[in-house]
C-alpha cells in the first residue's frame, strides 16, 4: 500500500541544516495498522508529514498503491491526497465553525449537492458517535469529542489511508481508550489502513499490528508488536517497552545494594520470554521437578497483543549449575527466550552466561 523508499529529509534554513529524516526506508501493507514510535525530536512527525508530502523529502521515493507521490505535479498530488487522510494531537478544527461545517469543509470543490453533503456528514458524525454534536462549536466539545470531529473531517473524501499524529497525546487515558477502539473499528469497517505515530508504547500495544521504532530520524527496529514485545533488540526499545510493565521496577530493586530477594552467588537469575502457546503450558512446574531445582518468580506479565498472548518472567533458580543449565536448555528447546541476568557487582545485566 506504502513503500518509504530511502526518504532523508533536511532542513534548512539558510545558516544550520538539520537532518531529520535519515535514509527510511518501511513497507505498510493494505489494512494494517502501523505504528510508529519514538521520544521528542526522533523524527517521527516528520516521517509521517513526508507519507502525503506535507513535508516534500529532500531525497528519496513516497510510493502510494504503486505511484511515486514525489514525481507527481501539484495538482495531481492534491488529488492523490484526497486518498490520504489525517488527524492531529490538536484537533486543527476551525473554531468559528460548528461541527457540521468543519466536517464538510474538505468537501468543497466536489461537486456534491447540497443534499448529498449533508447526507455525507450526518453519515460522518454517526459513524464517529456524534451525529447529536452537529450544530455544536468546538469550544462546547470535550477533547475527545473535538477528535471525533477531526476524525470524521478527515474521513470525508473516502480516504484509504488514515495518518494519526499523536492523535491521543493530548487525552486522558480513558478517552485515549475510546478513540482507539473507534480507530480500529473504523479500520474494520471501511478497510483502512492506519499510520499513527505516538510516544507512548501502550498505544502500540492496545491497537497496532507492526511497529518501527526510530531514534536520531532512523529506524532503529522493526517487527510486529508480538516481537518487539517478546524480544526487544534495542535498549530504546526496551526502554519503551518498561514503561507498560512493571519490569523495570524489578530492575530498580536488584539493582539497590539491599539484597531483599536474598540472592546466593550461585543462584541464577534470568528473564524468560514465551509467545503463543507456549503460555498454555506449566513448563516451570515441569521443569524445576525434572531437573530438581527451586525456581522463583520474581516478576511476570501476561498480554494479548491481536491475538497472540505473549507472557514475560523473571525467573531465580536455585540448585546445581549444571541442573540449572539443563533447565535453561529445556525452556529453550521449548521455544522460549532465556537471557541470564548478571546480579553480581553493583548492576544488573541481561546477558548470556548460561547460552
């Protein structure tokens, strides 16, 4: 549906140039929801301005159903866009116009009767939950209500493609959860496919198929949400990843010179990743009576992400080492992540002693 074909984008103002954008390249399938996320001044909004060109790339290619937008003439590309809609982190609504007029206004030009129009944005504000809202004003909208708005503004030409910049930053959490759900059924319903950028990872993990993490304006990892979930590569990643679990407070505490988990030097400790059904089976159980060893949870979280439950320990095993390896092996050869967690000294590493 969209290929992002080693698009760098600059800017410059005549004295400084800065690269936002750095040789991006990503593929976004037909009906997918994709997310893409990253801290302040990574370079995601500007990634997704350059998608309908908003923002031209200074090099490389946008190609959007097999069309290089880059190569198009302006009047054509207006015409494109109309394919391409777009919501943002402040709404953009015009606030001397009630809702009814704000969702029409990208239907100026269309050659649409009056009649017509007016069917078109009653359809609008019915799918979007606000067909009661249409002679309102913005000031008299909740933020969520003003989002509904933008959203069904942006769904008036009948667009494939639906981009959300920070769509729910500027919501509370219940709200966020609303406008998600809404996004998604839309998704269903009109068969769209979504780009949204965001910098919270539990917008990721609530509403998205594949996710690209960017850093210093490049793609930095790339996977569905089940293998960014399961086994992030990148400590950025990881460190989004933290903020949705509790796991980073496990580090916190094993990290403090107070030993509160009473850990022995030859104990291992270690972070066990499992996806699918793999989470069905009591391998633990199985496994500390097979090998005779003791193991501990210390910490555990289970998600459903789509469809695919995906489940994270933090395991403390306690026995003979080379019990304790077979048991590793045993999770291993059963399809589960195992990192071994170095506890010694004064910080707490992931690594792989016992590979």
């Amino acid at each position: 549906m969209i290929e992002i074909i080693g698009v760098t984008k600059v800017f410059d103002n005549g004295k400084n140039k800065v690269k936002a954008i750095q040789d991006v390249s990503l593929n976004i399938n037909k009906g997918e929801i994709y997310g893409i996320i990253g801290y302040s001044g990574a370079g995601k909004s500007t990634l997704i301005r350059c998608i309908n060109l908003l923002e031209r790339p200074t090099t490389g290619k946008i190609v959007f159903k097999g069309e290089d937008l880059t190569a198009l003439r302006e009047k054509d590309l207006r015409s494109r866009r109309k394919k391409i809609g777009m919501i943002f982190q402040h709404f953009n609504l015009f606030n001397s116009r009630n809702v009814y007029k704000n969702v029409a206004y990208p239907l100026r030009g269309s050659k649409l009767s009056k009649e017509e129009e007016k069917k078109r944005v009653l359809e609008l504000l019915e799918l979007v939950g606000l067909k009661d809202k249409v002679m309102a004003y913005p000031s008299e909208l909740s933020g969520g209500q003003k989002q509904r708005v933008a959203i069904a503004r942006a769904l008036a030409n009948n667009p494939e493609v639906l981009l959300c910049d920070e769509a729910t930053s500027a919501l509370d959490p219940k709200t966020t959860n609303s406008i998600l759900e809404l996004l998604r059924e839309l998704k269903n319903k009109l068969n769209l496919t979504i780009v949204l950028i965001t910098h919270e990872m539990s917008v990721i993990k609530q509403i998205c198929d594949r996710v690209s993490v960017m850093e210093g304006g490049q793609i930095i990892e790339e996977g569905t949400v089940a293998q960014i979930f399961s086994q992030p590569i990148h400590e950025t990643t990881k460190e989004f990843i933290d903020t949705t679990t509790n796991r980073g407070k496990i580090y916190e505490i094993l990290n403090k010179e107070e030993n509160i988990f009473n850990i022995k030097e030859e104990d291992v400790l270690a972070r066990v990743a499992y996806i699918g059904e793999s989470t069905t089976e009591a391998l633990l159980s199985k496994g500390s009576r097979k090998y005779r060893i003791d193991a501990s949870i210390l910490y555990g979280n289970i998600e459903i992400l789509g469809e695919t439950p995906i489940g994270e320990m933090i395991i403390l095993f306690s026995g003979e080492r080379e019990n304790i390896q077979s048991f590793i092996n045993y999770f291993r050869e059963k399809g589960l992540i195992v990192e071994v967690i170095d506890h010694e000294g004064s910080n707490s590493k992931v690594y792989t002693k016992c590979s």
